[in-house]
C-alpha cells in the first residue's frame, strides 16, 4: 500500500468554474431565471370552460364545507345547552 498525503491532486481555482464570486452570481441567478422561464412555457392554462367548471366545483364544495360546519356548530350548542342548562 502506498501513502497519500492530502493536498495532491489540488486544481487551480483560475480554472473551469471558478473565477469571479460576483460573475459566477450573475451566471447562477441567470440560469436561475432561465430554468423558471422553461418551467412556464409547460404550463398548461385551463380554457374558459374548464376555469368556469372549476369556479363553480369550488364554490359548491365550499358551501357544502360551511353548511356541514355550521349544523354541527348549531348541534353542538343545542347539546352544551340541555346539558348545562342554559
């Protein structure tokens, strides 16, 4: 076997992806943007139809969500009040 020592095989930081910490910012927050403007173009936007569909799904669903909590809400007072007496 054979010994290493640490620090062999060190590259220049002049080379490859060093240099300037203020340039590789810039490098990073344009690929930054450019990786989030690539994620946009796949979106895909619902059409009119399907946006109204899925407004008027939402809207029933939440009036069903606050019917639901508003009976038992009223139940449970009713409860609490034959209980404690009030």
């Amino acid at each position: 076997m054979s010994a290493q020592t640490r620090g062999s095989g060190r590259t220049s930081r002049k080379g490859g992806k060093g240099g300037n910490p203020i340039s590789r910012f810039f490098r990073s927050v344009s690929l930054f943007v450019s990786q989030i403007l690539d994620e946009l173009r796949k979106v895909v936007r619902p059409t009119r139809s399907e946006l109204i569909n899925y407004t008027i799904v939402v809207i029933v669903f939440v009036v069903f969500v606050m019917a639901l909590v508003s009976s038992v809400d009223f139940a449970f007072t009713k409860l609490v009040l034959w209980v404690f007496g009030g």
